[in-house]
C-alpha cells in the first residue's frame, strides 16, 4: 500500500475483522468496527462492506445499476462468512434470498443448477450446498475460477465453470476426509487427559480443508480447536471456537509465538514457525484452562419447545420457512421430539451422514443429521430424543416433510409409575348418537361440533374451536364426537380426561371437514362471505364466527374493503375492474395462503385419527400426554 500511494495511486481498504491499532496506510478503510457499538451494521460481513461502498459509488457516479441487483451476492457472502444474521444484515440476506440467483449472476444460477437445487433457496442452502462449492477453488489454490464463476455473463461458460468448481468440490472433500481421518483418531487421547481445548499439527494436511474439519472436531469434542498443516518449517493455523472462548483473544494473547494472525470470536488464522507449535499448544491449553470450566465444555443445545412428531406436518415446515433467513444469532426453531429407531428404518450414507425414518404414530418421518454418524455406525435400536427443525424437501414439484437433526440422544428409560397412563376405548365406526348420549352426567363431557352440542345432554360441552377452555380441567370421562383437528388439541383433550372415548366416524370426520372450510376460510367460504358483505353490508358478518373474522381480514389484505362515511364497503365488480384489486388473487394474501396450510394439515389429521389402528393412537396418546405432562421433567436429558 505504501508503494502504492508513492506511486500516486489511491488506496481504499474494505474488511470486517478486528483492527489492529496501527490501521493500513490507505486513503480510507472502510470498517464496520470504526462504527459505534449498537450501529445496525456493526455486524457487516465483508461483503456487506463491500457492497456499501459499491451503493455509494454507483449514487456518486450515477451509474444505471440498481444496488439491490447485487444482493445475491450479498447474501452468499453474509451466510458464509457466518456472521450474525442481525442489524442490517438479516434484511440484506433476505433481499438476496428473495431474488436468488439474480439476473447478474448467470454463474449463481449455473451453479444452482450443478448443486440440483430447487426453488426457494434458503440460507441452509447458501451455508452447506453453494457456499463449499465456491470456496472449494480457493481452498485448493485456484481461486481465480470461483471469481471467474461470479463475474461470468455467457451461460455457456458458466455451466462450464460450475462443473469445475464441482470437480474442486469433490476433491476437496477427499483431502478434507484424510485430515479429519487423523484428526479423529488422535483427538481422543487428548480429550481423554482432560485437556481444555484440541490443538493438533500434521504434515501433508491441505491448508486449505484444516478449518472445515476443526468445525467438525468442535462439534464433536465441544473445545477450542486449533489444527495446523505445516510444510517444511512453516505452518498454517486454523482455530475454531465455542460460545464462551474468544479465538482471536486467545491468539492475541499469544501473539508472541506467532507470524501473522486475524479473525474474529468465533474462526480465525496464523502463521507460525514449525518449531514454535509444541510451546504455542501448551499456552493455548493454559490460556483456556483459565477460561473454561466443566459446566462450559458440556454442549447446550437450545430447544424452543416439546414437539410430537405427530404434530410435525408440512404445513408447520411451510409456517417455520417465513422465518428465513436464519442463522448466526439468529437461529432457525428447534424442538425436541421422542420416537423410537429401530435398525431397519436408518442408513448411514457418504460415511458421515445419518438417515433416520422417525416413527409418527403409525407414520414415518424422514430425518436427516449431517455428521451425526461419525465413522459410519448407525443408532443402537431404542427410544431416542432428537433436536430438530422441520424443513421442506422439495423435489419437481412434490413436498415431503423432513427433520434436519442437530442432536440425538438416548433417552433413559422411564420409571416405573411416573405418569399414568390415559385410558382410551375405542368407539370408531360405532353410532355416535347412541354410543354418547348414553353418557352419565357426572365428571363426563362431550367434545364436539357445534352442531352436537344436544349430544351433551346434562353433561359439559367442549366446543371444537375452543378446546383450549378444557385447559386445567379434569373429567373422569370425556367422549370426543368430532376428531380433533390438529395434535395440539388432542394434546389439551388427553391431559383433561381420565378416559378418552374415540365416538366418531366417517360422517362425523366429513362434517369436521365441512367445518375447518369456515373456520379457515377456503374459496367457496369466501365467496359467500363477500357476496353477504356486497349485499347487506360489512356490518353484516361483523363480530361473526373466527373463521368470518378472518374472511374479512384476508379481504383488507387485498384491498377488497374501502372506508366510505361512516362505515367500511366491499367493492363492487365494476369498482374493483377500476382499481388495484382487479389485478389481486387471493394467493396475494398472506393470511388466505396460512389459512390454506393450516386447513390441509387439520384434514390430513382428522382422516388419520380415522383409519389409525387403535395400537398407533395409543402411541400417539401416549406421546402427547408426554407433551403436556412431561415437558419440564425430560428437558434434562439435553
């Protein structure tokens, strides 16, 4: 840079790690650090950086180029850089996702392709699938082609570069296995002497795969992770850390042992003399001996709640996938779920990655842990709990509901008496007007339909929409007329009986149907709904039922309302023809779309409590008292 200003060239420097006391001798460095704490781009990625320099070039310049036509960029570069998705980084992300690969990018979009990913591309995608590949090519000492990848304005060539960069891919997920290969088989014996942290040498390692496979180790091990590949008398460190060990503090303290070094908390890099690797190991291995104590090496996996795997459907994946971007700091919901593997419905594939089909009731669910299958070996038959999200497969055009796993672990058994459990007789099929109007008055209710509520007779009516009103209460009996729409209600139903009557059948699970199309509304229920409106007026249906609520609701989302004197309208054909609503569909709505998921997930639902066998429900029942009951006791078991 000096030679550079000499030579009457100006400098401008843009970076996001931690800047030493000394800055560059530039014309400027732009630094998200130079910013005051709480500023919401204090978290900037360098390619976050990088872009609000190129937003201010392009107004000072005047160029024809919209900024946000480089947010795919952004957006890869942000995810794989692994910094926190906050501040402004989360809607810099998403901008990027929402436009993935962007018309800029015809290498994005090769690359995309060569991956076989399908629409929406999502953070998960950005971290694991496209972001290695590009990476792949610097690791291996070719960058050039990954740049050549992004900067690419023929298809052709392209495609071209995107198959290269796969052939990198490969390749370096073959030194990547031989490094960790050794790693794994000597990081035990350190582990085992009770060492803080992991910091292990190799010759012949590839520098380029070390800091992939120090995030293995620490996902393995839960320490600070310090691999370096040397080649003759100079080695190449990577570190990787845990929540509560600052990698850079740490290489900053030892600064003295090292050539060059930088980075942030979580990842960071040096250079050191060979001979200096055995001294600097023993003062990383005191300077996190000071720092962590047993409580801070055991993992902690963080769990938003308790969730039976009967109660995982696409229509909850569909719900969690509006949470994107997720990531750093902002993480993606986790649940913790029971369910029993047995040896048939699992297989290990690429030697590392474990394939589980989850039993759900009578059904299973695919689940998938990436490296949770370390050396190949599969789970012990038994009773597991699993740490997951629930995510869409999506494969031409069919969804499949899917559990990416992030932790498994065996489930103790349980003891003897620790919770009774629920009796449940089996009624399906028989007359349900004969079967519950047999039903004694005293501690009995009846769940059912509106409709069905002379079916109570002298005893308590639970209404189907508002069962969480059976919440804390318990009766000795309760006759359930109607099938429970989703397992959450069946859940609150299971904690308030001492015995559950299964009373319905076909007829009844049609008319549950026939309700859920008004309780969320469908297009047939819309229609009626706005005719009414149009012709006796909004006040008409005001104050209605929850499912006309929210048919009047999903109409101010489309602009079918309008505020007139001292009321509110619905457009006229002719009105809407002239405006902005002529143009919308109902798929405009998002309300109208969460209503579509959660009605198709509650039919899916109601038919199977109808065909079950009695065992599955059994099951079912069993899990989802667990739900209710258990929640606070078998939380230890992370």
């Amino acid at each position: 840079m000096a030679a550079a200003r000499r030579a009457g060239l100006a400098v401008v420097v843009t970076d996001h790690h931690r800047l030493e006391q000394t800055l560059p001798p530039a014309n400027a460095v732009v630094s998200p650090h130079r910013l005051p704490e709480g500023h919401p781009a204090r978290s900037l990625a360098g390619v976050g950086v990088a872009f609000k320099l190129a937003q201010e070039i392009i107004r000072l310049s005047g160029l024809a180029l919209d900024p946000s036509s480089l947010l795919p960029f952004v957006a890869m570069g942000t995810v794989c850089d692994v910094v926190d998705l906050d501040g402004e980084n989360r809607p810099l992300v998403a901008g990027g996702l929402a436009a993935f690969p962007g018309e800029l990018s015809p290498g994005l979009a090769a690359l995309t392709a060569e991956a076989g990913i399908e629409a929406p591309v999502t953070s998960w995608h950005l971290a694991f699938v496209l972001g290695p590949r590009v990476n792949a090519a610097g690791r291996l000492g070719h960058a050039e082609y990954a740049l050549e990848l992004l900067l690419a304005g023929d298809e052709g060539r392209a495609q071209a570069v995107a198959r290269k960069l796969e052939e990198f891919n490969r390749r370096r997920r073959a030194f990547e296995e031989r490094v960790a290969a050794d790693v794994f088989e000597r990081a035990p014996a350190l582990v085992a002497s009770g060492r803080r942290s992991i910091v292990l040498a190799g010759e012949g390692w590839h520098p380029g795969v070390i800091g992939i496979v120090a995030s293995r180790v620490v996902e393995r091990f839960y320490r600070p992770t310090v691999l370096v590949a040397v080649e003759g008398d100079v080695g190449r460190g990577s570190c990787r850390g845990i929540p509560l060990f600052d990698v850079h503090e740490a290489l900053e303290a030892l600064r003295g042992y090292l050539g060059r070094f930088g980075g942030h908390r979580s990842a960071a890099g040096f250079e050191i003399e060979a001979g200096k690797i055995p001294s600097f190991a023993d003062a990383f291995e005191a300077f996190a001996a000071e720092r962590l104590d047993d409580d801070a090496l055991r993992p902690v996996f963080r769990v938003d709640g308790y969730l039976p795997l009967a109660a995982a459907n696409i229509a909850l994946a569909e719900d969690l996938a509006l949470l994107e971007p997720v990531g750093q700091a902002n993480p993606a919901a986790t649940f913790f779920s029971e369910t029993h593997v047995a040896e048939e419905t699992q297989r290990v594939f690429k030697n590392a990655h474990l394939e589980v089909f989850a039993a759900a009731g009578p059904t299973r669910i695919r689940a998938v842990g990436f490296n949770l299958a370390p050396g190949g070996g599969i789970l012990e038959p038994g009773e597991y709990g699993f740490v997951h999200t629930p995510t869409l497969d999506e494969w031409r055009d069919r969804k499949r509901l899917e559990l990416r796993l992030g932790h498994i672990k065996p489930l103790p058994p349980r003891e003897g008496g620790e919770r009774r459990p629920i009796k449940l007789t089996d009624r399906r099929g028989h007359d349900v007007e004969e079967d519950v109007r047999g039903a004694g008055t005293s501690g009995e209710a009846v769940f059912g339909l509106p409709e069905q509520r002379r079916l109570a007779a002298g005893c308590e009516f639970v209404a189907y929409a508002r069962c969480w009103a059976a919440a804390g209460r318990k009766w000795r009996r309760l006759w359930l007329a109607a099938p429970p729409f989703d397992a959450h209600r069946l859940a609150v139903l299971l904690a308030s009986a001492e015995e559950l009557v299964f009373a319905f059948g076909e007829r009844e699970a049609s008319a549950a149907k026939e309700f859920l199309s008004h309780y969320y509304p469908d297009r047939t229920r819309l229609t009626e709904v706005y005719r009414t409106m149009r012709e006796e007026g909004v006040a008409a249906v005001e104050g209605d039922d929850e499912g006309t609520r929210r048919a009047v609701a999903i109409f101010e989302e489309l602009g079918l309302l309008e505020e007139r004197g001292r009321g509110v309208v619905a457009l006229e054909t002719e009105e809407l023809r002239a405006g902005n609503a002529a143009r919308r569909s109902l798929e405009d709505s998002p309300l109208f779309r969460r209503c579509e998921r959660r009605r198709r997930a509650a039919e899916e639902f109601v038919a199977a409590l109808c065909r079950w066998p009695a065992a599955a429900l059994e099951r079912l029942a069993a899990e989802l008292t667990a739900s209710v009951c258990d929640l606070d006791t078998r939380v230890d078991v992370l």
